[in-house]
C-alpha cells in the first residue's frame, strides 16, 4: 500500500504522483497541465524571509506616507493608502472601505507574518515552532484574498482617466506599494510548498 505522506497532487488538475525530489536544478512538473509540482531552489526560505521582512517594511511605509496628491484650479489634496480605501466610509459603504483595506493591506501582511513564523525555525535546522503546520496551511489559503496586485492595477487605470481632468502626483506610499507588489510576485515564484512540508513533517 502507498504512504498517503509520499503523494503529491496537482493543484491545478487533481493528478496524482509519487512524490520523487527532483536532481539539482531540475523542476518536477503535472505530465497532464504542466503545472509545476515541485521546484527547490538553494537558500530559497532565507530569500523568502528576507523578502518578506522588506515586503512588511514597506506595508509599513505604504500606509505611513501619502499615497497620491490631485491639483487642480489651484486646490490639491493628498491622500494616504487608508484615506483612499475609506472612501466609500458612509454609512453601509463601510464594509467595502473594511474588504478593501483588509485585503490589499491586512491579508498580505498576515501572510507575509505566517510565512516569517514557519521558515524562520526551518532555515536554522531547528525544530518548527507550535502550529506551524496550521500556519503554512492558513498563508496558502490567504494567498488568493491578497489582492495587493489587483488594487494597483485598479489605480493605474484610474489614474489614465484622471490624469486628462487634474494633475496627479504619485506619493512615495505609491511607489513603495508597487515595490511591493513585485517583491510578493517574486516571493511566490520562490516558494515551493512541497518542499516546505516536507520540512515540517520531518
């Protein structure tokens, strides 16, 4: 009988496989969807802390300093990351302005916070802290509800129609979020989650 521990399904197709770790430098990808399954890389957990300390920095920043400032007819305003999620804070408009906020801002530093928790004990060889598991298992789920990505490209559209009305000026918040956007794409394609629980269940 096959050791359930000793199987890897395919995210993307629900194909099943003997887990095998693939040589150096080599990937182990679904023969059905061609979805990569497993895919280490050297110092990848070290990278991913790293990044996700930045990426929390940032967060930090992001909230911290103005986002954007609109000129015109001699009038301006500047408003922070918050400022503009609570635009809609009017009366039952407040849920939206709290969904906004928690997942362009809350979500992805919960998992940025997860994922540090996890890795942190892992790439010292010492033994994963209490409720690691659930931990790694909470980040993988949050990862779809992060829409720091989205809420960018929602403002770069935004701003082309704006821009013909009034002049704009991107903040360093602005900056700093799309730093960050990058920095979460690039931490992403750095992790490999079979890897990870392989890690956590030796």
């Amino acid at each position: 009988m096959t050791d359930p521990e000793s199987l890897i399904a395919c995210p993307s197709c629900d194909a099943l496989y003997t887990a095998k770790p693939p040589q150096k430098g080599e990937r182990s990808v679904c023969a059905r969807c061609h979805t990569v399954l497993i895919a280490p890389r050297r110092n990848a957990g070290l990278k991913i802390i790293a990044y996700s300390a930045a990426s929390l920095i940032l967060v930090i920043g992001a909230m911290t300093f103005p986002f954007l400032g609109i000129h015109v007819a001699g009038l301006g305003n500047d408003a922070s990351l918050i400022d503009a999620a609570l635009a809609f804070s009017d009366g039952i408009y407040v849920l939206l302005s709290l969904a906004v906020i928690g997942l362009i801002v809350f979500i992805p530093a919960l998992r940025l916070l997860l994922m540090m928790y996890v890795l942190i004990p892992l790439v010292r060889d010492k033994k994963p802290w209490p409720g690691a598991k659930r931990a790694f298992l909470w980040a993988d789920k949050l990862k779809p509800w992060g829409m720091a990505e989205i809420f960018v490209i929602g403002c770069a559209v935004a701003l082309v129609k704006i821009v013909s009305l009034a002049r704009v000026e991107l903040g360093p918040a602005f900056w700093m979020f799309a730093v960050l956007v990058v920095l979460l794409v690039v931490q992403d394609t750095l992790m490999c989650r079979w890897s990870v629980w392989r890690a956590l269940n030796r």
